[in-house]
C-alpha cells in the first residue's frame, strides 16, 4: 500500500482537526508545513518583525508536535519536499495563493472550507487544477453524517413528495474574544461573517439535501434566488455580521430560510426542517427530532430510535478525521471522482455570495 505524503499550510485550529485525521490513517504522512506564507511581510496594521516571529514560533512549534519539517514559504515547501498532496488549513481568504502554486508544481490540493470567499477566486482555483490535471478537493464533513445522508435519502426517495420547505438555522454566540484582533473579523481575509464563516456548512447542508430531490444539471445549482438582510448586534464595532437572515427560493419551488448568527447567548443547537405533503423531518444537533411520513415504512421507527436522544450521534466517528479525508485520499489513488470537488464545493460559497449581494442591494439576488 502507497502512502500519501502531505504537507500542510496553516497551524491553526482547522490543520490541529486535520492532522488528528492524518494520525488515523495507514497510509498518509505529514512530512511538513508552512505557515500562511505571508508572514515574513509586514501585516496591513504595520506589525511586522514581531508578527513574524511569533508565526515562526507558531509554525516550528506545530512542526515538533507533529515530527514534520517546519518551512515559511509555500513554494519552497512545494519545491523541497515534492509532496502528493498540499492540504490548505488558512484562513478563508488565503487558500487562492496556496493552491495555484500547488497547481504549478503538479500537487494535488485538499483544502478547508470555504474553498475561498468568492467564486471568482474559486474558478480560477478550478481552472487551474484542470489545466494542470490535478485534484482539488474540499472539506464539508457534514455531508458524512449518517443523520443528514438519513434524511437526503429520503428526499431522493421521494418520501416527502415535493417539498414545500427546506431551512436551516445556526443560532450560535461568539464572544467578543473570538473577533478582537483576530483575521475571523477582517472582511478581506474572512470573506464574511457568520454566514461566511460559520452558517456555510448549513448553507451547503441544506442545498445538498434539498437538491437530492432535483432534476438539475452537474453545474446547476439547487438554489435559483436569495433575498437576505444582514446586521451587526451583538459585538461592537464589527465589519463582518454577526446576524443573517435570508430566504431561498429553489430551483424546483421549494422555499426556504437560513438563520446564522454568532450573537445569540448561550448559542443553540444547528437545526434543519424539512416538510413537504408526505412527511417532515427536523434535525436538532444530532437528533432527528422529527421523523413522520404518510406512508410509514418498517424501518421508520427504527431510524427514530437511532437518532433519539440527546446522545444521538455520540459514537459515530468525527467525518472529517475518518470519510471526508478518507474519500479524498481513495479516489486520487484509484481515479475514481471525489464527491466534493472543487465545482461541488463552489455551490455553497455561490449561495454565501448571492445572500451578501442581496442585504447590500436590498432586493432578490438570482444564482445563475
């Protein structure tokens, strides 16, 4: 059995989550990792030498946890270790600069969500991997939980017949801590705030299910219009949101809501509702709330008794640390297509998009 040799870019919290994926696996190494790539230049604020050292003391340190060589310029990372596979953890708004250089080189990219904070930037990412033939592939390990793939396949059975509804809510609190300083609350490297950064999971959750019951083409996305309002209520003197409330009208009728907030104290559980004239099902956290069909099937009450409960869920393994990285490395060794390749994971940042577009011109926005 080949093994998959890694370099990671970024030594934040996302490449922590990733690396215990890594440590999982028989046959993927992590030989080294970098940091942003820009932290030798002077920060827009003007802190240079200090910011610099403590991203180098940040990356060396990773690099000793994780027994792989530290470097502080991705090119050259690309050039010394000549890896299989550059795995993008930066913020959202630096995975652009990472991959075409991967790209260049030949190396395929698994990369973090967003896959970045526009679709412009992202089909230059997707133009790049095919000109180059290598794999670009994202992270949306919500699509690997055995409760949502439930309730997709009951959409794509049919079981509730054609949807009126289909919602999603992250009703969540950050504290002020969590955006003082730090790039999750500069629009230019986040892209956005809770919708961008937190709801997008939802986002592409809920079109991902809501889609499972549509007659679309591959590049068509399941969401045809948004209208959104957007604010700032809970954390002063913020230029990302932190509230986001929007509607969606998709491609076959169905309509639906998405909630994200990080201004809602103590936070809540992540919720999706789905209903049509045959039967509806809610998600709250890891439970199935709701789970009611006009025709009853025999497995139904089974399905209940699975996802009841407030443990719900609590021994089914991390889906990012076991499918979403397992499917990625196993489809580049067999050629196989990976579910969420770079034009699939685009669906949900063109959704993020449309719904900032709307709340800045105050009315409906289409997504072509």
């Amino acid at each position: 059995m080949s093994t998959h040799r890694i370099v990671v870019v970024g030594v934040g919290n996302a490449a922590g989550t990733h690396m215990r994926a890594y440590d999982q696996l028989d046959d993927a190494t992590v030989v080294a990792c970098a940091g942003r790539g820009d932290e030798r230049s002077e920060s827009p604020n003007g802190a240079s030498g200090h910011t610099a050292s403590r991203h180098e003391k940040r990356v060396r340190s990773f690099a000793d946890e994780h027994d792989c060589d530290p470097y502080f310029d991705v090119p050259a990372m690309l050039d010394a270790v000549d890896p299989d596979v550059l795995d993008i953890c930066t913020p959202n708004g630096a995975h652009l600069d990472p991959a075409l250089a991967a790209a260049d080189r030949g190396v395929d990219v698994f990369c973090e969500k967003p896959l970045e904070i526009t679709t412009e930037r992202i089909d230059r990412m997707i133009d790049a991997a095919e000109a180059a033939g290598i794999r670009l592939g994202g992270v949306f390990q919500r699509r690997y939980k055995p409760i949502v793939r439930t309730v997709r396949e009951a959409v794509a059975e049919g079981r509730f017949g054609s949807l009126a509804v289909a919602n999603a809510a992250l009703p969540w609190w950050r504290d002020d801590g969590y955006y003082d300083g730090t790039w999750q609350a500069d629009p230019e490297v986040a892209g956005g705030g809770a919708v961008m950064s937190q709801a997008i999971h939802s986002v592409d959750a809920i079109q991902w299910i809501a889609g499972a019951g549509m007659d679309l083409d591959p590049d068509e996305n399941p969401v045809a219009e948004v209208s959104a309002v957007t604010g700032v209520r809970g954390h002063a003197d913020l230029d990302v949101e932190d509230a986001a409330v929007a509607t969606l009208r998709y491609r076959d009728g169905t309509l639906g809501q998405l909630l994200a907030t990080t201004a809602t104290y103590p936070g809540g559980e992540i919720r999706y509702e789905l209903g049509g004239r045959d039967g509806s099902a809610e998600i709250r956290g890891e439970e199935l709330t709701t789970w009611a069909f006009r025709e009853e099937r025999e497995t139904d009450a089974a399905t209940r008794e699975r996802f009841s409960g407030p443990d719900a869920g609590a021994d089914e393994p991390n889906p990012l640390e076991r499918p979403n990285i397992r499917e990625f490395l196993d489809a580049r060794a067999s050629g196989e297509p990976f579910t969420l390749d770079g034009p699939e994971v685009r669906t949900a940042v063109a959704i993020v998009e449309a719904i900032y577009e709307s709340a800045e011109r105050g009315e409906p926005v289409s997504i072509e």
